[in-house]
C-alpha cells in the first residue's frame, strides 16, 4: 500500500496499512511481540502502526495475530464521471481520506531458509472524499482481508520478499516484491547486514485507481534493537496520471 494512496500501503496496510516486511520479527524464540509502524510518502501518502503477536515465540511455526490501524491521503481526478474529462478538459482534483483497521488471525512455517505466513480476518474501512460533492460522511464498511507473505534467504547473502494483501472493505488488492544482496563489508555500522536491491509494487482498488511503483530498498537497516527499510523510486498514478517519486521507512522493534 508508496504504501498509504491512500497509497498501496493502505492495505497493508498498508500494510501495508504498515508494509508487511515489517512484520517479520527477531528471530530469537523468546519474542512474540513485534511492533512496528510504517510512512509512504509522495504524491499519496500513508502511515500505519500496528503489533503482531506469536505466543509460541515468533521463531518457530505456529499462530500469529497481527493488529493494524492506517490513515492515507491521495489525490484524485474523475476522468470518466466528470463531463470534461471525455471532453479532453482537466477534472478538478479531489482528496480521498481512508482509514482503515484490521484484526488476523493465521499460521506461519519456519525453515532454515526463512518464513511463510499466512492471515486472514475481519477489516473495517472508513472514507470521505473531500470535494464540493461531499454531503455526509459515509458509515464504516466492514470487510474481510486476507494476507500473505513471504521472506526467504535464498543464499547467506541474498534475499527475497513477497507479500499479498486482498481485502472487501474497499475491494482492494496490493503485492510487493523485492530482491536483495547483503553489502559486502559496508563501513556504516547501521548496513553492515543490510540487504540492497530492486523491488516492485501494485496496487487497485473498486474506484478504479490503480499504482504501479519500481524502486531500490535497504532492508535490515540496524539502530540498535529498531531494524528498518528505506525505499525510493517512480511511482505511476493512474487517476492522476502523472509520474512520481515516492519514499517509505518503515521500522519495527522485537519486544
């Protein structure tokens, strides 16, 4: 959910409402809280907290629980319904707020090479679209949404990530991936285990807006017990149509 968009990230959401690489934890059995938050900036914008509890410790198989809560701001023109818009005109620009709020449920499988999860549970989202049409503000829709993602380390010294998120409050869909190499003796202490490399996002939603995103992260960034990623790149807004830039940060602490 770039993202939050409401950028991509607003499923995860963002996920994504926080980005789901946030949610893999320390790999010492004894933590089974990980909490973690996430900001997409650009020409959408989103920000996203949330916890992921395992009670069997988050590195063994078992059940996980995962709590998110996002807010995302996006920009908006309506070529199809606005008249000037077939006209060859410019419809006037809109900004859709959303919240969004999802409670999962789900099982994840460990092996030497990385983690498997798989969630599924209750959303509920809440939009308004800031222009001169707006009356009232529309009631709560509740949703179902479910997750997957994964993180594997193919080599000691290359990662791959992946993650899918699909939810009918909104009708929304969102994917990421991303492939990383280990930066050989970084002299920042803060990547000296970080991962670099490409990664690429989708996003859609029942309003026909759709984001496509490709850009370069660092995942794995250390500051003490707070790991992080930090991705930029070119984002392509279909409602807008116009090219970006966008910028996220997500961080997320074991506990």
């Amino acid at each position: 959910m770039p993202r939050p968009s409401v950028s991509p990230v607003l499923l995860c959401a963002a996920a994504s409402l926080a980005c789901p690489d946030a949610l893999r934890a320390d790999e010492r059995e004894e933590v089974r809280t990980v909490l973690f938050g996430s900001l997409d900036a650009g020409r959408s914008t989103f920000v996203g907290a949330g916890a992921k509890l395992a009670p069997g410790g988050t590195g063994r198989d078992g059940f996980v629980a995962l709590a998110t809560l996002g807010y995302g701001l996006r920009p908006e023109r309506d070529w199809w319904g606005d008249p000037r818009g077939p006209a060859g005109g410019r419809p006037p620009r809109t900004f859709r707020h959303t919240v969004q709020a999802g409670a999962l449920a789900g099982w994840q499988w460990l092996r030497d090479s990385g983690v498997v999860a798989l969630f599924a549970g209750p959303e509920l989202a809440f939009e308004v679209l800031d222009s001169p049409a707006t009356r009232r503000l529309p009631a709560p829709r509740p949703g179902l949404r479910v997750q997957g993602e994964m993180w594997v380390r193919p080599t000691e010294a290359t990662l791959v990530t992946a993650t899918l998120v699909a939810g009918t409050a909104r009708w929304s869909l969102w994917g990421r991936a991303a492939w990383g190499a280990r930066l050989p003796e970084a002299g920042i202490a803060a990547l000296a285990k970080a991962y670099v490399g490409p990664e690429a996002a989708l996003y859609a939603d029942r309003t026909g807006y759709r984001r496509w995103s490709l850009g370069l992260h660092a995942t794995e960034v250390a500051l003490d017990r707070v790991s992080l990623r930090v991705s930029a790149g070119y984002a392509y807004e279909e409602q807008v149509r116009r090219p970006g830039v966008y910028g996220t940060l997500t961080a997320w602490l074991p506990l």
